[in-house]
C-alpha cells in the first residue's frame, strides 16, 4: 500500500533505544577464534547463548552462533564490528551443558569453534518439503514384540547399572551372543519410563535392518536413525522428529552424538572399541571419549559394550573409574566355537589345492557344505593379489601418487588402495620385458580358487569393490540369512558386527596381515580382528556336539594376538599387551598427539618438520613443560607419501592432556610461517601412526 493513499495521524515514536550489545560468534568458516558482531537491543531483545544467527562474513551471509557477550574493551577491537543480519527463527537456543560441550570439542581436538558449531544442526532447512514427505520412513512399522526373561547375568548387570542415577560411565564386556543388546532395550526401557530420551551409537556396518527392526519390535515409532546412507532430506527429518521430542530413542553411527537430543538420560557406544568411532579428518574426534564428556556435563550414565574392549576403556575398567560388569556365557548356553590355529611352516602343500588353503581348511569346507550349512573364509586384502613383481628383474609398480604398490584387481587392472589411481595391468614387466605375476593373495583369489574346487557351492564375495553401498549390504545379509550363500568371501568387513545365524565355520586364510604394521596398536587390533571373527561362527542352533568351528591359518602362531584369541582369553591378552606399552609411555598410560606435515615438495615438508620440532622444543625450554612433554621425531611417515603429497609426522607423548592441547595449540598459531604448500594437522589422541 502506498503512503499517500493512507491518511492518519502520526502515532509518537517510542524512544528509540540504540543501545548495542556485543557478542562473541562462532561463524560457520574455519577460523581459529570467534569474531565479533554488535546487536541494537532494541532489535533483538532476547539474544542469547546457543541462538544460531545470520551474520555477514567478508562479502558473503552465514551462520553462527552465539557463543555469549563481548566484554572485551572497544581499544582491542582491531576491526570495524559488523551487525548480526537476523536471528536464525528455526531454532530456539541450544542448552548450556551442550554449548559447553561443543566448546569443549572445539579445544580439546583442536579445531574451529564454528565448523563444530554447525554440526549441531541438521544438513537441510525446514520446509514443507522436507518435512513430511510421503517417502517411506527410515525406521519401519513393526508390531510389538514381547521380550525375553532376563538371565541372571544381564538381571544383575542391569541392577547394578540402575542402582545409581546420575554420571557414571558402566562396561558391559560380554562376548558375541551373551545379550548385551538385551540389556541395552532393558536399560533404554527404563530411561524412556523415566520420561527420558536414550540414544544409542553403533559402527556405521553394524546398522542394519536387523538391528533397526529389534529395536523398533521393542518400543515401535518411538525409535528414530541418523547415518550417513541417508539423503539429506531424510536426515533433515530424523533430526526433527528426535529435536522435537517425537522420537525418544536414536539409533545412529558416530555423527548422531551431534543431535542436540532434548532429555537425554543414556548414552550406550555398542562395539566401543571400534575406529569407526573416531572420524579421522576435520574434527578427529572420538565419539566414545566425546560422550563421556557430554553426560558428565548432563549427569546421566553411559554404558560402552564390547566383547573385546579397547585397552583404554579396560584399564579404566580395572582401576575402578569405569564400573564393570560381565556376561561370561552365551545366551541357552550356546558353545563358543572351537578354535584350532594351523602352523602354515610346518603344513605340506597338497597338489590339488590352492596354495592358500590346507587340508585341514579344505576339510571343514567339505564338512560344512556336506551338512548343508555355512562357511565364511576372511582375508583382510581386496582385490586378486596385493601386488604384481616380475619374476626376471623383481620389479613391481608403485603408485606415481602414493608410496603404495598396486594392487592386482579383476586380473586386468593395477590399482592404489589410497587414491585410486589405476592403469591397465599387463603381463609384461615394463623395465625389462619378463612376466610380472601376481605376488600376495587378495579375495579375489580366495573366490576363483573356491570356485574351481566347489563348482556347485554358491559363492559370494563382501569387500569394499563389491560391496559398496548400504543396499549391497543389506542384499548380502538377506541372501546369507536365507541360506542363498554356502561360503562368503570377504575382509574384515563382514568379521564384524554381523549375525549370520547359519553360519557354522569360520576360517581365516592368513591372520598374518595385520599384525606386521609399524603401529603401537597393531596387535590389539589384530586381536580384536580374530575375536570377532570367530564369534562369527555358530551363533544359532550349535551344540555341544556340535559347535561352530574356527580355524586360523598363519605363519605366527606364537604370536600374542593369536594364542590368546584362540583360548577366548580377552583378560589375558589385555594384561599382558599393558605391560608392553606401560615402559613405552603408549596409551593408555601417557596421551599422545600426532602432528602431520604435508607438502608437494619433499624438502619444504622436511623444512617445516624440521621448523616445527625446533618451535616446539623452544616452547617445551621456555616453560617447564620439558620434564612432562616427550617429542619424537620429526620422522618420516611410515606411508611416506600419499596423494602427490610427503609426509612427515612429529609425535607428542603427556602425562596429561592440558600440556598437550597447548603444545599443539602453540604450534598451530605460527603455522603461518611454514613452507608455503604446507598442510598441517594436529591429531589428538590417534589411533593410527601410518
Ligand atoms: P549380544 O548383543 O551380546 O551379541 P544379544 O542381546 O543379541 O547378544 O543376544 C543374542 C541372542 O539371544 C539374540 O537372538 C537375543 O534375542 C537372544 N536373547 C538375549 N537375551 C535373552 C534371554 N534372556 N533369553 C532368551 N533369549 C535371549
Ligand atoms: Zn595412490
């Protein structure tokens, strides 16, 4: 409407009040510090901490959020300070424990307070289209089922969980099958009786339709799911319907410890030792570690399951800073399934297998597909070998990316695991013309030797070149669990987290791999490897008489990961790997922090390692931090290049965090004057040295 169209009078003006306020933002951009903008007051009258805003950065618009008021003098403002553009309506502020706990992300790992921000948001705006949509929900209609009677062990753990309220951070270390997701429905029972929302994390493989359904059978549409198979729109969705208290239970692989959950009362990590649970770029954070931290900012317990445990969470368990408690048998009393290790020194070949397979794995193949049930064989390699080496001259390609041999796939192409790089394979060794064969067995050759020897079994193959979607997997599992597959074929990508209920026979090709990586950790992850692996194996129906079977091949069988594996001696094992880190200073006795340096250029990574360890032992001088603060190297990585680019790292060993997260924070403060092209980043608490 025009003015002149309209006669009134002219209402007085209120007084106007142009009093500004200050505040301190986390701009979604990857700054070291907040910026700061001003408010009229008069305008927006209820800004708060945890308000998302609009703000101008440079000459665009973005996010924020309030972090709290600008108190600091007008003399230290460098900058002309900039208005907040509007209040983002979507969204009421985020609580106080939970801003504090995304602060806290922020320094601790050493990362951008907006860029952590962000994450507490959904990926998508509210709009009619995003919400609501007639798609076919992430969580299914199930109808209710009614549960098990308890057993002893899981009444007692239950009990005793239930016998505090409040923060406290509870084990349940129980082997494959004793009902430790019994107990979680059980717990997760109570928090929602109690009016509470509980969320619950797996690995990202081990959220399956199985898993979703039980426990949707259990508490039906209260159950929502976030994971990174779902559209942005989907995701946009979930996130709704748990932020509005619709939903009270979320089932999610790491990133769901990011939904700002209203009354949260428990948080389970199933499978806590896993290293899916660390995100290993951006933010490296560790989402076991960061939602300890966050129910202790709320006061409500957290229970880590595993079969398993990382040494970390175990020596917090035998200290008595975690509570633990154990279920030691499977559920009707299934038998753990026999483990036999086979010596591959000192085993003849036989001229009508396959280099790979003895006679004793040929013979439990036989058996197993005789009585009409399953095996699986594991091999942690893709691809048909893992190298190809002329027999002349010895040459085998390398990656021009990476420091990495090809790997042989389809028996046509060379390709790198690490960047994907790939040329067409041929027979001919391309320095002197002598026949390049594939050297080191990958699952492609476990599948085409199976096939030549059961030409009727029907075979199958799970690794990350067939299997490379959530759909592929889901497919795999329903074939398995119909009994569509006599033997599966696959990486460790199948050895854990999954229930095939027929399967009865377990064989690992060669443990071997794994083990001989230049890493601290690499003997409990080969440990871990072989447990579950095992536990694979006669899940359902195996009887005393009759167990499933797990047989090991490998050219170590003294090592500790093995001997112990094969007893089922988790407490054993844990024991005595702690003594070997103990005098190392290794996690879980010291902290560690890893910087890495990359650069297109050799020499100028080197300079800016070099440079780095100079700064950092001038800082160590300087303060007092020498006796508390052990640096090691700079060194080469043990992948010394990767992508074009070289890599050095330089290792930080603590007593305690806080000296690490500022030696670190120092350093990446006078990053600016590095070689120019240098990538530098800080890892906290690494779970790989590679
Ligand atoms: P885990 O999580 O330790 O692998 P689950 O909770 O999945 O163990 O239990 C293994 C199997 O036993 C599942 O099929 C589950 O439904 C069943 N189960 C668990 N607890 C009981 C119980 N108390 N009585 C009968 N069956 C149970
Ligand atoms: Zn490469």
């Amino acid at each position: 409407m025009a003015e002149s169209e309209h006669v009134s009078l002219p209402t007085p003006e209120p007084p106007v009040n142009h009093e500004l306020q200050r505040w301190s933002v986390a701009v979604d951009a990857g700054l070291n510090q907040p910026l700061t903008y001003q408010s009229e007051k008069a305008l927006f009258p209820e800004l708060t901490r945890g308000q998302r805003v609009w703000v101008p950065l440079v000459n665009r618009k973005t996010t924020g959020v309030i972090l709290g008021p600008d108190s600091r003098p007008t003399e230290e403002m460098e900058f002309e300070i900039k208005n907040i553009l509007s209040v983002d309506e979507e969204f009421p502020p985020l609580p106080a424990p939970y801003m504090r706990w995304l602060e806290w992300l922020s320094e601790y790992y050493v990362h951008p307070v907006g860029l952590v921000t962000d994450l507490a948001f959904p990926p998508l705006r509210r709009t009619a289209r995003t919400l609501g949509s007639r798609k076919a929900p992430a969580v299914p209609k199930i109808a209710l089922q009614p549960k098990h009677e308890l057993n002893q062990e899981q009444r007692q753990a239950i009990d005793e969980m239930t016998s505090h309220s409040g923060f406290r951070v509870h084990l349940l270390f129980g082997v494959t099958g004793s009902g430790k997701t019994e107990v979680y429905l059980e717990m997760l029972e109570k928090v929602l009786a109690d009016g509470k929302c509980g969320l619950f994390l797996v690995p990202e493989i081990s959220l399956t339709p199985q898993l979703i359904r039980r426990f949707s059978e259990r508490f039906g549409e209260q159950v929502a799911t976030l994971h990174s198979q779902l559209t942005n729109r989907e995701r946009t969705e979930q996130w709704w319907s748990i932020f509005e208290g619709r939903r009270k239970i979320l089932i999610g692989a790491r990133s769901a410890l990011f939904c700002p959950i209203p009354n949260l009362g428990l948080i389970i990590i199933d499978e806590e030792h896993e290293s899916s649970f660390k995100q290993e770029e951006k933010l490296k954070y560790h989402a076991r570690d960061a939602a300890i931290v966050l129910a202790k900012d709320f006061d409500f317990p957290v229970i880590l399951g595993s079969a398993t445990p990382s040494l970390e969470t175990w020596k917090n368990a035998i200290d008595g800073k975690y509570h633990l408690h154990r279920l030691k048998k499977r559920i009707g009393d299934q038998p753990l399934p026999t483990i036999s290790v086979l010596d591959l020194r000192k085993t003849e070949k036989a001229q009508h297998l396959p280099g790979w397979m003895s006679r004793e794995l040929h013979l439990n193949l036989l058996e197993t597909l005789n009585q009409g049930q399953q095996a699986a064989l594991f091999l942690n390699r893709r691809g048909y070998s893992s190298a190809v080496v002329c027999v002349q001259c010895g040459d085998s390609p390398l990656c021009p990316n990476c420091d990495i041999h090809l790997s042989l796939h389809g028996k046509r192409h060379l390709v790198c695991h690490y960047c994907d790089y790939s040329e067409p394979y041929k027979e001919d060794c391309r320095k002197c013309g002598g026949s390049s064969l594939p050297s080191g067995l990958g699952t492609e050759q476990i599948e085409e030797g199976l096939a030549r020897l059961f030409p009727e079994a029907r075979l199958a193959r799970a690794d990350r070149d067939e299997i490379q979607s959530r759909d592929q997997l889901e497919e795999l599992i329903g074939r398995m669990e119909k009994g569509d597959i006599d033997i599966l074929i696959g990486t460790q990508m199948i050895a854990k987290g999954l229930d095939f209920p027929r399967l009865r026979f377990a064989g690992l090709v060669l443990a071997d791999i794994g083990f001989n990586l230049p890493e601290f950790r690499a003997t409990e992850r080969s440990f871990q490897l072989l447990t579950q692996m095992s536990g694979r194996a006669g899940r359902h129906g195996a009887t005393a008489d009759n167990p499933g079977r797990v047989l090991i091949q490998t050219y170590n069988p003294e090592h500790p990961s093995i001997e112990f594996a094969a007893r089922g001696d988790y407490e054993g094992f844990a024991a005595l790997e702690l003594t070997h880190r103990k005098p190392l200073g290794y996690p879980p006795f010291q902290r560690l922090a890893v910087l890495r340096v990359q650069n297109l250029h050799r020499n100028r990574a080197w300079a800016s390692a070099l440079q780095i360890q100079r700064q950092l032992s001038e800082i160590t001088q300087k303060t007092s931090l020498q006796q508390r603060c052990e640096i090691l190297g700079p060194a080469e990585a043990p992948l010394a290049r990767l992508k074009r680019a070289y890599r050095f790292h330089i290792l930080i060993k603590a007593e305690n965090s806080k000296s690490l997260l500022w030696l670190c924070q120092r350093v990446l403060d006078r990053q600016k004057s590095l070689s120019p092209g240098t990538n530098l980043s800080v890892d906290i608490d690494p779970l790989h040295l590679l």
